[in-house]
C-alpha cells in the first residue's frame, strides 16, 4: 500500500468514528457510514469497505458490532476527540 493509499484510508476511517460519535445513540449501519462518509466528509468507499474498516475498528477496540451496525466505544471516542493517538487512524 502506498502512502496515498494510507492517508486514504486513515482519513476513511475517521470519518467513520466521527459519524459514530454524532450519530444518534453513537451507532449506525454499514450502509449509513458509506452514505455520510461520502455526503460530509467526500470520501468515496463500497460498503464492503466500511464494513472491512469496521472489523479493524473493532479489533482494536474502537467500535462494537453487532450483525451490520456499530456502536463507538470509549477509546474511539477519545480518538476522535484527540485524547488518543492511534496509527491507522490518524
């Protein structure tokens, strides 16, 4: 992956926690993310996309899924807030 492939997705991947964090009750579907990642913050991706990001997120703690929506967590919250610093992220 080269360096624009990484800001890409690091960019992609905070639009997704920052949706999360305004969304109402900090959670949403795959297919909203896509859609507000694309309508506010310009970012192009597939579902697939969102929900591959989502299983990273998850993995280290950021989100919590539940079947197709995704709830913030605390430590994604700080992330988004800029309490934590999170390669792959920021």
């Amino acid at each position: 992956m080269n360096t624009a492939e990484r800001m890409t997705e690091r960019a992609r991947r905070q639009a997704v926690l920052s949706t999360l964090l305004f969304a109402t009750g900090q959670t949403a579907t795959a297919r909203d993310l896509r859609d507000t990642v694309e309508n506010v913050h310009g970012i192009t991706a597939t579902v697939d996309r969102i929900r591959a990001d989502l299983a990273w997120l998850q993995d280290i703690g950021m989100v919590r899924l539940a079947g197709d929506a995704a709830t913030i967590t605390e430590e994604g919250r700080e992330v988004v807030t800029g309490r934590r610093d999170l390669p792959g992220v920021h």
